[in-house]
C-alpha cells in the first residue's frame, strides 16, 4: 500500500497584497524525496520554502502535513535574538543525546560554536542554521541556498552528509554540481507556476528549454489566428452588415487569453568593457611570501599571469585567497618577493563582501556615484564604457525595474545586489577583472550570462569562486591553496586539479609514496644562462618598457579629448599612429624581456 505524502500543497494562491506570487499551485512530497528548487532570483523560491514550513499563511489554498511529521527550515538569515554564541543557536531545544550531531556538523562545516552572532558574519550565521538542522534531523529538511560562503571542502562534507540521509529535502541551489550530486527530481518555479520533472539535474536545462520553444511555438501559433480573426472582423463590416457574433466574441476570448499570458523575464544585458590592450604580462610574481600573526599565507610563491588567462583561486575559506589576489594586483605589500604589473592595467573588483555598495544609497545613487544627487537629485546619468545612459535604462538592462531606482541598497536580495555590483564594474572600461565569489545568490541563467560574457572578455581574470561547475567553465588554471603557505598551480579547472588532491601532502593529509626512483646514467648538461649581450639587454628592457607605457598613457590622454580630431585633425591622426607604433614596440619589448627572463631562470 502506497505511503501517504509527507507534505503537500493544494490549490495555493499568495499575492502579498499585490500581483500573485503563486495562483493555483499544487504539488506533492513523498518520503524520501530529493528535490531541487530552481527558478530566476525573484519568481518566489524562499517564499515557497516558507510555505512549505508553515512560515507564511497562503491566502488561499491548503497545507497538509500528517500528524507526526516534522518539517525543518534552514533560513539564509537565521534569527539568533537570545543566544550568546552560534553553538547556543544550534543546540536550542535539543535534547541531551542529540547534542553529538551539532558537534560533528561544526567540525564538518567549520563552524564556530563559540562565536558571538554579533560578530558573525552572514555566512557564519548560516552555517549554524544549517547544522541546527541536520541535528534535528527532520522527516523533512527544506534548505535555502546551503552552500552558499561555503568552502568546497564543507560542500564535499554536507553532499555525503545528506546522500545517507533517509530524510526527505528540498534545496533552494545554484550549485549545478550540488544538485546533481544530490537530486532526483526537480521543482522549477517559472511566472507563479511550478513544474516537476522526475530524474537527475542533469536533464533539467534541456528540458526547461524544450518546455520554453514549445510556449513560443504555441504563442506563435495564437499570434496568427488572432491577426487572421481580427482581419475577418475588419473585412467582414463591408462584406455583409450582421457578422457571425459568435466568432467574434471567440476573438474576444483569443486576446483575453494572449493578454494573460506573463511574459518570460528577459536575460540581463551584461556585458565587460574591454578598456585599453595590457601588456602581454599581466602579472610576474617571484618570491612572494606573506604571514598574519604567525599565519602563513604564501611562501616563496611565483606566478606568471599572461593576458587572456582565467585563473581561479581555491581553497578553504581563511586560507588567504582574497590576501593572495591583492598581493598579486599590488592592493597589498608582500614580506618577500617581488612583482611587476605589465602595461596599462586597468582593475575592476567585484568584492564578496559587497563592500562597495552603501546599503543606504539607492541604486541611482550607487551606479551615478555623485554626492550632490544624493540632495539635489540632479545626476541622471551614468558613463557606461564612456557613453552617457540614462540610469533608469541602465539599471532595466539588469533587470531592475523604474520603482526600485530609488529604493535603498539594504532592500535588495542577495542575487539582486551582485547584479547591482556587476553593473557597477561592467560600466567602467577594465583589462584585468577580480571576481571574488560572484557565483553566491545569483541563478542558474544569470551564471550561464555571466560565463559567456567572461568567454567573450578580452582581458585577463582572477576568479575566486567554491562553485565547481563555474571554474570549470571560466578557468585556464587553477591555483590551489592548501594551507600552511603550500600553494600548487594546475592547468584547467577544478576537475582538472581534483582528481591531483590526494598525490598532494597537507597538515592533515600525508602524500602519497612516490613511485621508486630509476637511477639514469648522467647526462652531459649543456651550457645554460644568457650571453654578455643578452644579459645587458635583459637589465635595460624594464626601462624601456616603463618609457613606452608612460608615452602610451600620455598619448591616451591626448586622444581622449574629444574635439581634438574636429579641432585639429592632423595632429589625431599623428597621434593615433604613434599610439599604434608604441603598443606595438612595447608588445615586442615585453615578448624580448619573458624570453630572455626563462632563459636566465634556466
């Protein structure tokens, strides 16, 4: 006999006062289930959690949860009023013998129990519902974004934690790898409706594309007869004075139909703004040592970063990715070691801590970033890649609409913030991008946007990112910290260097034996190094490069006036030449000085 659903939903409509959030949903879950919730950021995914968990009172419609049967809610921002430490929160009404769950979800998450949740940080705070959670070990567990400022080792943690459990979930993610870890089946929230399909998430963008050409093809088809009844109406006036009433009110009912469809929101329009070329070497770091307060973050480190290279950085969360990057882009001084920057670089940051954004400014004030509007409201423009946009427009390219111009940053969803900070960075012309975790909060479409507008960039990347299936997709290389001060460098992505994890010696983790070493006969070695000529020549390049990237700037400010060509045409076209010639001759100079410097260090 057939198990009764451990929860389910009938008819649901919920509007908050204004268009439906939801208008006659219905859907079932079994025991055992292993859902994913995916929709765009907005279409109601946490909404629908917490009607699930019996957090919001639909205005219509009905909950069925059987007697006995317990339904848990892991929040993104949990309310922690009361409690003096994380681990407080997380043992709160937990009996005794259930406390050794909380402890091994701690030690498996990396959570401090100890931490006050005044001084925690967004992901902290999560981290401890989540472990509250598991502890509670619910018929049912609903998750909201549970990887989210999660590290992949943590990931790795909580995806074996729940493939054992017999506990039925249903996880709010974008994490592609996550969910196809995970899931057997798939809730798509998409305009107020929700389908189901059954099977992994691997089939599930295929089939929610099919599902979309079969919308456009019938609405098509519903275009055309509504345009061939309406032409019958207009024709048939002259053709004979009583026309057949009963076709026209069926054209009637055609646009009632047609008006009522919801229109599918549109992908944002993203995109980089390449700013002057770099030079062929972005970034040469040699020797590069840091610590904190005993805490090593790299030692004697080196790195070549060639224009055009994508390359994520990974590792535990505290290891010192972010400290890393701005080592490597001159943001902060190392102990030891050396780097050069190459020619013309230009940085744009995406911070994960959102740091740029003033959560009182509104989004006008944020993209225009002038002080007077802030009384005056006069700026109504916003320089995008060095043409004017009108903020409002600019704002709808990303999928804002007029009324939230002028509401408050504070106000904004985890996913419509990172949008908000890409628009910010994609105005401004840059060659070199450091994005720091900007897969957190935004959804599955908006990461495929992002991809494609990062395959499209001409400039170099610097990515930090625990989002697997996202490295895999943008990086070139990868470099992993693995704590300690060992950082390793792999070419390709995460799957490239996972794979290469356990050959890897840690604190925590001894490497494996290395295979048994063949003793060869010696080889004469041949003379290396670089002649007296090549050796002068290698000394005065870095001077040279330094005059041709000083002319160039001079002559980019030069041509960066606007009248100039109208005012004095010779002296553009003189300009442009020069500016040509002395990119040309300091790609050339930078080539000349890479070679020399491998065969010096050979």
């Amino acid at each position: 006999m057939a198990q009764p659903p451990i929860l389910q939903l009938t008819d649901i409509g919920l509007g908050f006062g204004g268009d439906p959030v939801f208008d006659a949903l219905s859907l079932v879950i079994q025991q055992g289930d292993r859902l994913a919730l995916v929709g765009r950021n907005g279409s109601g995914k946490s909404t629908l959690l917490k009607v699930m968990a019996g957090l919001v009172e639909a205005d219509r419609g009905a909950r069925t949860v059987p007697s006995g049967t317990s339904v848990g809610y892991m929040e993104q921002e949990p309310d922690m009023a009361g409690c003096a430490t994380l681990g407080d929160f997380a043992t709160r009404d937990l009996g005794p013998a259930d406390l050794w769950r909380v402890e091994a979800a701690a030690e498996g998450l990396k959570l401090d129990p100890a931490m006050d949740p005044a001084r925690a940080s967004g992901g902290e705070r999560r981290r401890a519902a989540l472990a509250k959670l598991l502890a509670e070990a619910p018929d049912l567990m609903l998750l909201d974004e549970p990887t989210n400022h999660l590290d992949i080792e943590a990931i790795a943690w909580l995806e074996a934690r729940l493939t054992e459990t017999r506990q039925a979930f249903v996880a709010i993610s974008h994490d592609r790898a996550f969910l196809r870890a995970l899931t057997r089946a798939t809730l798509w929230i998409d305009r107020g409706e929700v389908r189901r399909r059954d099977g992994t998430f691997d089939g599930f963008e295929a089939w929610r594309d099919t599902v979309w050409e079969e919308e456009d093809t019938a609405r098509h088809k519903l275009d055309r007869k509504i345009k061939a009844e309406a032409r019958w109406a207009v024709e048939g006036i002259s053709a004979r004075r009583k026309r057949n009433q009963g076709r026209v009110r069926a054209l009637q009912s055609l646009r009632a139909e047609r008006a009522s469809q919801i229109k599918r929101e549109g992908a944002a329009a993203m995109a980089f703004g390449d700013g002057p070329k770099s030079g062929r070497r972005v970034i040469e770091a040699k020797g590069i040592s840091k610590a904190y307060d005993g805490k090593v973050i790299c030692r004697d480190f080196d790195l070549r970063v060639m224009r055009g290279d994508r390359v994520a950085f990974v590792g535990p969360n505290g290891v010192g990715k972010t400290t890393l990057i701005e080592l490597l882009t001159g943001q902060r001084e190392a102990d030891a070691g050396t780097l050069q920057l190459g020619a013309n670089v230009e940085l744009a940051t995406f911070d994960q801590r959102r740091a740029a954004l003033d959560p009182d400014a509104t989004l006008w004030e944020s993209l225009t970033q002038d002080k007077a509007s802030r009384v005056a409201g006069r700026s109504d423009q916003v320089m995008v890649r060095g043409t004017p946009r009108h903020v409002v427009g600019y704002l709808k390219d990303f999928l804002f609409d007029e009324a939230q111009a002028r509401a408050p940053v504070r106000a904004l969803s985890g996913g419509e913030k990172a949008r908000l900070l890409l628009a910010r960075i994609m105005a401004k012309p840059s060659n070199l991008l450091v994005l720091d975790e900007p897969t957190n909060d935004l959804d599955i479409e908006t990461l495929d946007l992002l991809q494609e507008v990062l395959s499209d960039y001409d400039g170099t990347v610097l990515l930090v990112s625990h989002d697997r299936d996202f490295i895999d997709r943008v990086a070139t290389t990868t470099v992993a910290l693995e704590g300690a001060g060992r950082i390793v460098v792999h070419a390709g992505g995460w799957s490239d260097y996972a794979p290469k994890r356990a050959l890897v010696e840690t604190p925590d983790r001894p490497a494996a034996k290395p295979a048994p070493k063949v003793e060869t006969a010696p080889v004469a070695e041949k003379p290396a190094g670089l002649t007296f000529t090549e050796k002068h020549r290698l000394d005065a390049l870095p001077a040279e490069i330094d005059r041709l990237t000083a002319e160039i700037g001079k002559l980019q400010e030069l041509l960066a006036d606007p009248e100039l060509y109208t005012r004095e045409p010779v002296k553009f076209a003189k300009a442009t030449e020069a500016l040509a010639e002395r990119q040309t001759k300091l790609d050339s100079a930078e080539e000349e000085w890479l070679l020399l410097a491998e065969k010096a260090e050979s």
